[in-house]
C-alpha cells in the first residue's frame, strides 16, 4: 500500500494492475569468469548449462520462464541458490562458484575484467510496464504523472 506507481519486469500478475507495456525489451544472459570455457562462445543454450551450478531470480514467474527454456536440462541444473539482488550472484560467479542468469542492463556495473556474459540462445526477452493499481484513487500528482506518461509514450488506449 505504500506504492502507486512503478515499472515492474515482466512476467508478473498483472490482474491488480492497469499497465502500459514499454516498448524496450531486456535480453537474458549468464554471467561467467572471463576465463570460463563458456566465455569463448558467442552464445550459450540450455544444453551448455546441462549439469553447471546455476543462480536463478527468486521470482518465482521468471524462474518458470527460465526453466521453460532450460526445457529437459532444467532437471541436470543444480540451482544453488535464487536471489533478486544481481550483485550477489555476480560474486559468487566472480569467486567460480557457479554461472547467474541475470537481465543485460544489471551487466554494465560489473568489473569486465572479473566478470563477463553470453547472451542466451534461442534468445529469451524481458518486458517492463509502466503500472499503476486498478481502481485506485490516487492523489492529484500521482494522477497528473500517470496521464503524463501516456501522453509522453503517446498511449491512446491502455489496459483498463
């Protein structure tokens, strides 16, 4: 009850929520050491991850998507641990405790001298929404801000 207004990441109930999907997509990558055999590939597939010690979003929607993809080799992973904060996960794959799959934004905080990515192929993508809750009344700047992103992303019709 403390947040009107946010930009959550995809997937997510949305049910509670009037939304604006945003037109910019994140892509999905592994965070490796630089000197990791994976770092010589372009690209990384499920099949590369068979049996690795993987760190996973603890929601729990986008580890569903994740093991969508991970399709049969999701049950040779060995999840080691979940975590919503990135930067944890960068550690220990920095110390070659295991491989995070975290979104490419979260990359460019990283040492690149400690800390490298492949993106995932097939390649999987992340959606973001601009939501607000449903039928809720909202203060008049709240209001006015909510308007001013419509007109802004130029939004005729949105999620009602």
């Amino acid at each position: 009850g403390l947040v009107d207004i946010g930009v959550l990441l995809e997937p997510i109930d949305m049910e509670k929520f009037d939304f604006i999907r945003l037109a910019g997509k994140e892509r999905w990558v592994v965070l490796m050491r630089p000197d990791d055999p994976l770092a010589v590939q372009e690209t990384v597939s499920a099949g590369d991850l068979e049996g690795l010690p993987l760190i996973l979003p603890r929601r729990t929607n986008v580890r569903n998507e994740l093991s969508n993809w991970l399709g049969d080799f999701f049950q040779s992973t060995k999840v080691l641990f979940t975590s919503n904060l990135s930067a944890n996960g960068a550690l220990m794959v920095q110390k070659g405790l295991a491989y995070s799959i975290v979104l490419e934004g979260s990359v460019p905080f990283w040492d690149k001298e400690k800390i490298t990515y492949r993106p995932l192929y097939p390649e999987l993508m992340a959606n973001s929404v601009f939501a607000w809750k449903k039928q809720q009344p909202f203060s008049l700047a709240a209001s006015k801000f909510i308007e001013h992103i419509k007109c802004f992303l130029g939004i005729v019709s949105y999620k009602n």
